[in-house]
C-alpha cells in the first residue's frame, strides 16, 4: 500500500517528496498532491515503523540529510514459501531407472492407482500404461526394481501410497462378493438347504425296493400271464 505509507510521512515527518516518492515508488509530484490534498483522499496513513518497513532512527537521519534514500529493513520474520504441487523432480541420473521402478510398483502393487505410481516416481500416464501393456519401447529389457532402493521416493511415502490405496480395496471386493440380506434370507434362496422330510426318504425307498424286486425276478413268462 504505496499511497497510504506516503500519507503517513506526508503527515508525520520532515522528509522530502523526493524521498518519499523513492521510498514508495511514487511520482514526486504525486506526494506533492497527496500533500497538498489534492490526491488520496479518504486514505487512511499506514505507519511504516509499525509494519516493520522503517526505523524510527533511519526517518531521523533521513530527515537531517536530503540525500539519504529509505530502504525497506529486512523482515524479522519470514514466511515459508508453499511447496508448489507439480510431478516429483527426478534427477537426471536416476531418469532411466524410472521405467524398472514402475515395472516393480505394477506387479508388486497392483492396487496403486497410475496417479499415486506418479506422486511417487514422477512419471507419466502414457509411460506406466506402456509398462502395463508391455508396449514400451524398452519392455524386453526392464527389470523389476524397487523405487526406494533406487532413491525415487523414501518408504514412508511408499507406505502411505500402499495404505491409501489398501482401504478402497476391502470396501470394493465386498460390495461385489456380499449378496443383499434379502436374497439369501428368501424362500427361493433357503430351498435348496431345506433338509428332506422323512416322507421323501420313505418314498425314495419304496421305490429303490421295488427296482430290486423287479431285477431279481427277471422278465415276466407266459404262463405268469395266464395266472
């Protein structure tokens, strides 16, 4: 906020407007406005001793001596850069290793999504479906490698990809082996447990008897006809 730091040391110092029009990246003419009221009008001063930017002892020196120019003090505090989201850095002499450590991801841990293979090598969709397919330029020659072992990632993070990716499978094998309570609990469902009833045992019986009976007797004469 140029324009309110240049209020505040219109209003509270003896400096000149070329100083403060170096120090907030200002037209001198523009502080001579703002001084004479002309410009920023119903902005509010922003003391810059308070927001770290000045000490009060460079304003007094400055205020002596014309041709001292302000500099912004360094910060006491510094605020961390957020990490920027983008693929994993892979060094250029690890580069060739990349196609083995996903060979070694896919058949050890075909759970992994391609996007967490990526978190974890810093590679490309199109090159871990070569590698799925066996359509990569170098198929013949790759060789299962683990990833931490090379240095592309650390087994933490390994581990946690592996984790992340075990508590979605569970869920999903169930839902497609687990029948609804109400098909196994059916009438249909239950018949073909139901044990048989002793009238089906006597029947099944009678009938192996007679079968018998009629082996034994062998075929039936003419004379058996006429009694």
């Amino acid at each position: 906020m140029p324009k309110a730091t240049a209020v505040w040391l219109v209003e509270n110092t003896a400096l000149s407007f070329d100083q403060i029009a170096a120090f907030c990246k200002l037209h001198a003419l523009e502080v001579k406005a703002i001084a004479d009221g002309e410009a920023a009008q119903g902005i509010k001063g922003l003391d810059p001793i308070l927001t770290g930017q000045l000490s009060r002892e460079d304003i007094e020196k400055a205020e002596k001596d014309g041709s001292i120019r302000l500099k912004l003090l360094d910060p006491k505090v510094r605020v961390p850069e957020a990490k920027r989201r983008g693929p994993r850095y892979t060094p250029v002499s690890r580069r060739q290793d990349r196609p083995n450590a996903i060979l070694w991801l896919v058949r050890n841990h075909p759970e992994l999504k391609d996007a967490q293979i990526m978190r974890l090598v810093g590679t490309t969709k199109t090159t871990i479906a070569q590698i799925r397919d066996r359509t990569h330029w170098n198929s013949a020659n790759l060789t299962p490698a683990d990833p931490v072992t090379l240095g592309l990632c650390s087994q933490i993070e390994l581990d946690m990809e592996v984790e992340k990716a075990g508590k979605a499978s569970p869920e999903k094998v169930l839902t497609q082996t687990l029948l609804p309570v109400e098909e196994t609990t059916s009438p249909d469902a239950l018949s073909g447990f139901r044990a048989p009833s002793r009238d089906d045992e006597e029947e099944l019986d009678a009938e192996a008897v007679f079968a018998k009976l009629n082996a034994l007797s062998g075929p039936k004469s003419d004379e058996d006809d006429d009694l």
